[in-house]
C-alpha cells in the first residue's frame, strides 16, 4: 500500500510517530474522522509529524481532526503540538485539569519569558491554551473538555455508522493533587529565589493521560507516560480499580513511557489486553538514556510477538560534516557529535472496523522496525 | 511608521558646475554585516562601582574576564572598560554597553539585565537599544547611488555645490504600546568609500505615572520589562529595516543625482 | 562608543552632558587622580558591593595634562569583528562528572538544521563551570575572529553559557495574572458533558 494513500471511510488507522526523541499518535477512527494525541517534530521538515503526515495523505486537517489531546507537558509529547491545533480549528482540545490551573500556566509564562531555540513543553501548552480561549471567546464557542478518570471525551451519536467513544482513564485525583501541591512548592521556591524558573520532568508523571479507544468491537488503549507505583490511588492501578476498563480487552496497545519498567503494570497486560496483543513503542533517546532497554525489549516480547518500534533506541547517526576548516575546529571541541533524531519513524496499523477477527496490516516506514530486531545497546 | 522629521548634514567639496540629473542605475545587493550592538540607559548611575570585578562578584562576568579587563578609566563621573567582546562606559547620567560582534548579542542583553536587576531603584528615564549594520557596495556607483536615493540631489540645486550626504537622521513612531520614537541614520563612510552605516535606534521613554502611582520615584523596572520581552524583537526590526532599506535600493532604477 | 584613552576625549564626552560635575582640572593632575581611583574603588558604593581596589593599574607619564592607564600586556586584544560560520544555542541535557564532560543538545542557529547533540568537555568553559546545570543554556559560536588594531585574524570555537537574571518579582507578578486571568475562563467554560459527534 503506498504510504501517501489515505484510509478509506471504514478503515480503522492507527498511527506512531517517534524519531528517537517524541511521540505523537494519530487515528483514524472512520468516516474522515480523526484523533491526534500528543505531537512530536518531523526533523526533515521542522514541522508538526502528524501534521505533515495528514497533507501528505490528503487530508484536510481543519475539518478532519476532530479531537487533539495533549497527554502532558513534556516537550518530547508536545512540540509542534501548537501548530497542529492551529491548523485544527473544528478540534475538541483535552488535557489534564492541573495544567489549565494557574500554578502550572504561572511557571509556563515565566519559563517562556526566558529566550530558548529548543522550545519546552510548558509554552508550548501555554500557547495551546490560549488558543482555545481565542477560539471560546469569538462565535466557535467552547472547545476544550478536561480529561480525568473514566471521563468520555467523545463519542458517535446513536445514527452514526461507526460506534466510537473515548475515554481518558487518568490522571486520577491523587494524582491532581499531588501535581497541584508540586506547582504550588516549586512557584514558591522560583518566588524566594531558591529555583530556577525551568521545570523538570520528574517521575512519576502526574498528569499524564491514558486514554482508551473503543470502535465498534475493537478496544485500544493508549499508555501515554503513565506509569506505575505501590500506591494504589495513582497511576495504572487507579485506572484498573475504575469502572471505565471493566471488561476491557484491548487488541492494541500504545505502550507506556516508551517501554520502560516504571511504565510497566503486569495487571495491564493481564486484565485489560487482549493475548499478544499488538504493542506499539516509541522510543526515548536523550543524552546517555535510551529506553527501551534490553531487558525491557524482553519483558514486551514475553507479553507479544506482535511488537513494533518506532525507531531504533540504541541508533546514533553522526551528524552531517561542516566545511574542513569549520570541521576541524569542531572536532577539537564536541565529542561524538550526533543528530539528536533519527529519520521520523512511523508505524501504520490499518485494520476494517466491521471485522473486529481482521488483524489488519502494520506497515514500518523511515527506520521504524520489530521489536525483535532492535539492535542491542553499544 | 510614520515619519516625522529628517535631518540632513550636507558638506560643500568644492566649488564647480555641476548639474542634477536623474541616473539610470542598477544596483547590486551590498555586502552586509553587524557593526556594533549597544544598550543606553539614561538617568542617574554611580559611575565608580561600575569596575569589572564588580561585574565579576555578581557572576555578570566571567572572572578571568573581568580581571583581564583594559579599564580606561574608573571614577566617580566616569567609568570606562573593555573585555574581550565588550565595552561598557558609565557617566552619571548614561549608560552604555555594547559589543562589536553579532554573536555577543544575546549575552549583551543577559548583562544589562543582569546590572540593572541588581540596581533595579536607579532612576532610569530612557533607553536605546541600537544596532548599526555595514553595508559594503559592489562598486563606488552603487555608493553613490545608494547616498542618491536617500538624498536626492535636485532640491540643492543652487543651493550648495556638488552636494554630498555626510549624515541622514529620520525618525519615525512606534508601533507599539510603549512610549518613544525609532531613529535611523545613514551615513557613508567617508574614510572607507565604498561603505556607509544604518544605524537603528529604538529609543524607548519611561512610561509615564499612572494614577494610582503619582510622586512614584522612576526606576528601572520597566526597562528591564521591555528588555525581557523585546530586545531580540527589537533586533529582528533593525534587521528587517535594514533589509527593507537594501531591498528598496536594489528594486531603485533611477536616481536623482549629480552629474 | 568613544575611545577614553585620552583625557581631552573624556573632556569633550563630558562637556556634552548637562548636570555633569566634574573637576576637570583635578582629572588633569597625575597625582590627583590616582589618589582619587584609589579611595574611590576602596570605598563601597552600596551595603551589598564591595569593589576590590584598582590599586595597581599601571600608569605612565605621557605629557603633562595628559593621563594614560596602560593596560597590562597580556589581555588579549579586543574583537572588532566575528564572522559566526556556525553557530548553535545549546541545552545541557546531562552532567557527567566522572569523565569530567557533559551532553548538550544543540540548536542551530544558522538556518533549519535538524538538532544535534555531543559531550563537551567541563574543563575548557573558562570560568563557566560553575554555570553548567541541566537545562542551562549557552552559545556555541564558530568562526573567524578579527582582533586588535590591525585586525589580526583567526579562527576560533567560544563556548559561552548565558548568565540569565533572575526572574524579578514584577516579572512573576505579571505572570500570575495573565495566568489567573487564562486559568479562570478555561475551567469556568470547560465543556462537561462527553461530547457527541456525528461522523
């Protein structure tokens, strides 16, 4: 199938952006109808992944995506995030409640007053936000619906031809405090001068959304960050103990914080998929760190054989040579000197959404390849 | 923008019988490079604190920097150094650091920022952010031309012989919410023919009291709130003026000049 | 800027300048002065700075009236001119003490490159080690490099991180409020019912 042909009306599409560094998820949930959570840069283009992938199949983005979700405020899930709800006007926008509050928009304005190429993932949502207000504030109306746990964002009316909801299964309340009372310490700490007004990301991840896909017969579930700790009232053992994925099998499986064990919950794989599901990873390259590692390439593979990956974690590709004097002078000051990413990798899984028995195809483009094949760390 | 004013410093060579006329041209696009970067504040300073190792104590400054500093001068009226990459010079009523290199800029801004954060109850009544691009012609017609199309020489027919633009100031509004004016100079280098400087200011005046306020001792807030948030925009606009003045000269056919 | 190595240039400087007092004779002596930079750079201008006190800048004699501080001979020579081939704004990522180095990932400034990353060594920053923290920003400029009177040239690579200010109490304020204000309307109009679609 060429990679610029479009699904048609009654084909599920559910697809994974990841170069090394960012995660973006795209799907086609029927009829034109379409769903972006989270955004990452295409380094060919400087542009939205998603974005350029949806002109580059024909689709108009202003009438096509329906619903952009914003999993959290890590750069590597949002950069690009406010051209692409730009270009979605007839979008819903999602995102969890703590980061419209405004401890966390006060550190984000005050992290964007400071001058930076690499754009940060709290400005980038700040400039979201504003958007949708813009977009409240003239005839549009409103256009953003907070997630939370076993909240429905979205879902088909009963004439519909395909039966569609979406619901976000975290962050939970626990976790909405936990992030409110960090905002609050951190401004604090920025106020009497004890911080640097940058924020890190720590774990576990607050406010990270999961969110659950239901097409007709078929069940997806996609992880986002979220992760896994002994204390129940947060992270998947919250969304195991809601009401949302009872009865919950899911035949796909965007797994969690990039394959990492913090984002690895045995009961996910035991109570809410389905056997072998497919297991769909991006990566996280940044700096020294590379997940996933080994171990966790064998703890998937012992879950799936049907496991994909974006791109390669343990990949480096050098970066392009200067002029030889400029590169001379270069080499005597940066060791190991890299693409920070890799080529865009995507990977396509396409599958009818009247024959839930379908497997459907998984297509592999720009480095993206099985989990199996991934080379082991140097 | 609009324009309000031009000043025009015109020099007489010599004397001869020359006549206006309008020239065919086709000018080529010049050479063009960043000459200078400079911050002005205006209002009342203490020139002696400003030595190097003052900068140096508050981590404005590299310390090495700061100790192989050329201090001119350090005193009450006047202070005076230059390290490496910049200078700075203090009266008790101006101001002033620059660099001569583009890729200082940035570091400029964090410096004056970082000097007037510490000394943010210093009156501060104006303040200049500039940048004086060069520009370097393909040829000395192209230079003339350029000098032509910004004076044209027909109205100092009989008024002065064989005209010659030394020095043009234009000023023009704002386009923004703060008070203040932008300036643009252009001069020929007349030790160096074949160049000639575009000086950009954007000259920014304390904002005045609100009322809530009245009897408020200036300080230097609201310069520092202007440099946080304006001073790479304010450069992304001397580089677009400049670009627009080369564009307008390079898209010029003909010139009002002197034979 | 105006060159200050003459007193006559700091003369005309000042002359210009309404308000300015300044005993320009005083200046003129020798002696005079050199006492003055003395006490003055000794004495604190403020509670909070101490200046260290400029006694040993060299002087010499040039004519009578007039004053010269000589700059030592090692300083370097001043840049008129920096021909950026390269440039980046660099991100510490990460700090690796052990092998003394650090990752930054890097930004090119020149055009729409795709980002980059590297090590670079903590024992060349020149007095900005101090400064390396994850998240610190800093230029990475290569190019050619014009120094001094005559304009001697060379090809250099300057690491420099950015000494940012702190954030003001203003600066926080106007941020709360703008924050406050987007805060308020986004939660007051959140849509809450899921919401139906037709396809």
């Amino acid at each position: 199938m060429s990679k610029t042909q479009p699904p048609s009306p009654g084909e599920l599409e559910v697809s994974v952006f990841g170069p090394g560094y960012g995660e973006s998820v795209l799907v086609h949930v029927g009829y034109g109808a379409w769903v972006v959570i989270d955004s990452c840069i295409d380094p060919k283009t400087n542009r939205s992944a998603p974005l350029n992938y949806l002109e580059s199949i024909g689709v108009v983005p202003e009438s096509a995506i329906r619903l952009v979700v914003a999993s959290h405020w890590h750069a590597d899930h949002v950069r690009g995030l406010h051209q692409l709800l730009s270009a979605a006007t007839s979008a819903i926008f999602s995102c969890a409640e703590s980061l419209a509050r405004n401890e966390f928009l006060t550190l984000a304005k005050i992290e964007a007053m400071e001058p930076g190429k690499i754009p940060l993932g709290p400005e980038e949502l700040y400039r979201c936000l504003t958007t949708v207000r813009e977009r409240a504030e003239t005839s549009r109306g409103h256009q953003h619906k907070w997630a939370g746990p076993d909240r429905i964002l979205w879902q088909t009316d009963k004439h519909a031809p395909v039966k569609i909801r979406i619901t976000t299964l975290s962050p939970s309340d626990e976790m909405h405090s936990r992030t409110v009372q960090t905002m609050l310490n951190y401004i604090t700490a920025v106020k009497k001068g004890l911080s640097e007004p940058r924020l890190i990301a720590t774990c576990p991840n607050d406010v990270a959304v999961a969110v659950l896909l239901e097409i007709n017969e078929r069940q997806i579930l996609l992880g986002s960050d979220l992760e896994q700790e002994s204390n129940v009232a947060v992270g998947w053992s919250a969304v195991l103990a809601g009401e949302a994925v009872k009865d919950s099998k899911c035949c796909a499986f965007k797994v969690a914080h990039h394959g990492s064990y913090s984002g690895h919950s045995d009961a996910v794989w035991e109570e809410l998929l389905e056997t072998s599901p497919l297991a769909l990873i991006t990566p996280f390259r940044h700096g020294d760190l590379r997940i996933p590692t080994g171990g966790d390439r064998a703890r998937i593979l012992a879950r799936t054989g049907d496991a994909y990956i974006s791109a390669d974690p343990n990949l480096s590709t050098k970066a392009p040579k200067k002029s030889g004097k400029v590169q001379a002078i270069m080499s005597n000051t940066i060791m190991n000197r890299r693409l920070a990413n890799g080529p865009m990798g995507h990977i396509r899984w396409r599958a009818p959404i009247n024959d839930p028995a379908d497997r459907g195809l998984v297509e592999l483009f720009d480095g993206a390849l099985p989990l199996a094949v991934v080379s082991s760390a140097a | 923008m609009g324009y309000y004013s031009a000043r025009v410093d015109i020099i007489v060579r010599k004397p001869a019988r020359q006549k206006t006329c309008t020239m065919q041209i086709q000018p080529k696009e010049p050479d063009a490079s960043v000459d200078e970067v400079t911050v002005v504040l205006i209002g009342d300073f203490n020139p002696k604190i400003f030595h190097p190792m003052w900068f140096a104590h508050h981590r404005i400054l590299r310390e090495a920097e700061a100790d192989d500093a050329t201090i001119e001068v350090i005193h009450a009226d006047v202070a005076s150094f230059t390290t490496e990459w910049l200078t700075v010079q203090v009266l008790r009523d101006r101001f002033t650091a620059g660099v001569k290199a583009e890729v200082y800029r940035s570091h400029l801004g964090d410096l004056v920022r970082n000097v007037f954060s510490l000394l943010s109850h210093s009156p501060v009544r104006q303040m200049g952010i500039n940048a004086t691009f060069r520009l370097r012609f393909k040829s000395d017609d192209d230079w003339h031309a350029f000098g032509d199309m910004i004076l044209p020489k027909s109205p100092w027919a009989g008024v002065l012989e064989k005209p010659g633009l030394l020095s043009t100031n234009v000023q023009g509004t704002r386009a923004d919410r703060h008070r203040g004016l932008v300036n643009v100079t252009v001069e020929p280098d007349t030790r160096r023919p074949g160049d000639a400087s575009v000086r950009y200011n954007d000259h920014f005046e304390k904002p005045l009291e609100t009322s809530d306020e009245p009897g408020k001792v200036a300080s230097a807030g609201w310069a520092l709130e202007i440099l946080q948030e304006d001073f790479d925009a304010s450069y992304e606009r001397a580089k677009h003026m400049a670009k627009k003045l080369v564009d307008n000269f390079i898209a010029t056919k003909t010139v009002d000049s002197r034979r | 800027m105006t060159n200050l190595s003459d007193v006559s240039a700091i003369e005309r400087l000042i002359s210009g300048v309404p308000g300015t007092k300044l005993d320009v004779a005083a200046m003129l002596s020798h002696r005079n002065l050199a006492r003055q930079l003395d006490s003055d750079s000794a004495a604190t201008s403020s509670p909070a700075h101490q200046v260290q006190p400029t006694t040993k800048i060299p002087m010499r004699r040039v004519s009578e009236g007039a004053l010269v501080l000589t700059p030592s001979p090692r300083r370097p020579p001043v840049i008129r001119h920096f021909e950026g081939e390269q440039q980046y704004e660099g991100t510490v990522i990460a700090i690796n003490l052990r092998d003394r180095n650090f990752t930054a990932r890097l930004a090119s400034v020149n055009g729409n490159a795709p980002d980059e990353e590297g090590e670079f060594s903590l024992d060349e920053l020149n007095g900005d080690e101090n400064l390396v923290v994850p998240g610190a920003l800093f230029t990475w400029t290569i190019g050619l490099q014009s120094r001094g009177q005559k304009g001697q040239q060379i090809r250099v690579s300057d690491i420099r991180f950015r000494r940012l200010p702190p954030v003001t109490k203003e600066a926080i304020a106007k941020a709360e409020n703008e924050a406050e204000e987007l805060s308020a309307f986004l939660l007051r109009t959140a849509i809450e019912a899921p919401i139906i679609a037709t396809l």
